[in-house]
C-alpha cells in the first residue's frame, strides 16, 4: 500500500487517521495541506474517487465564496488556491481515496 494523508495540523479527524494506521503498522506519508496543497493531478485523482462535493468543508471559513462561482472548473481552481477549503483528512491509495475518518473503507484497502 501507497498510503498518503492530507490533513491539516490541528485537524481531529486527521489525527485519527493517522493513529490508526500507525495501530496497524501501516506505513503513511503525512502531508500538510495548508502548507503543500495538493497537486492538479493528486487533485484530480481524489475528485474521481470520491466526487467534488464531497471534498469541500462545508463548515470553513470562507466556503460561501464558493456558492457565487458558476462554474465547476473556478469552483476547483478556488479549492486549490485555498487548501484550507477541503474536507480533511484525504487519505490517498493508488488510485483510491476518502475524504473524512473512513475506518470501514481503510479495512478493506490491508
């Protein structure tokens, strides 16, 4: 397995992620969303996993700029200028991902 874990420092739910597959001695590469983002094409692999929609925190600050985009694509553009506008953790492997604390879907990736 190839996992990666986009988060964000003070994120719960990111901590959890890691705990868990630290408990299964699971080898992970932790990457700071805030501070690295993440890629167009990393981007555009996590969008087909799991669905733009799903990847935005409806509860961050500033997600309402969002709403005044007509279009997908500025939708996505603005998501990568503003990392802090994901849902966290994205938890990559391969070519699958979830977006928020999956334990269910993780068990089925060992």
């Amino acid at each position: 397995m190839n996992i990666q874990i986009f988060g964000k420092a003070k994120c719960f739910d990111t901590k959890k992620a890691e705990r868990y597959f630290k408990e299964r001695r699971i080898k992970f590469q932790r990457i700071d969303v805030l501070d690295v983002g993440l890629s167009r094409g990393e981007f555009a692999s996590v969008k087909n996993a799991v669905g733009f929609g799903a990847m935005i925190d409806n509860a961050a600050s500033g997600v309402e700029m969002l709403t005044y985009l007509a279009h997908d694509s500025d939708k996505e553009e603005k998501l990568l200028e503003n990392p802090k506008l994901l849902k966290t953790p994205i938890v990559r492997n391969s070519k699958r991902a979830t977006v928020g604390y999956c334990p269910d879907v993780w068990k089925t990736w060992e």
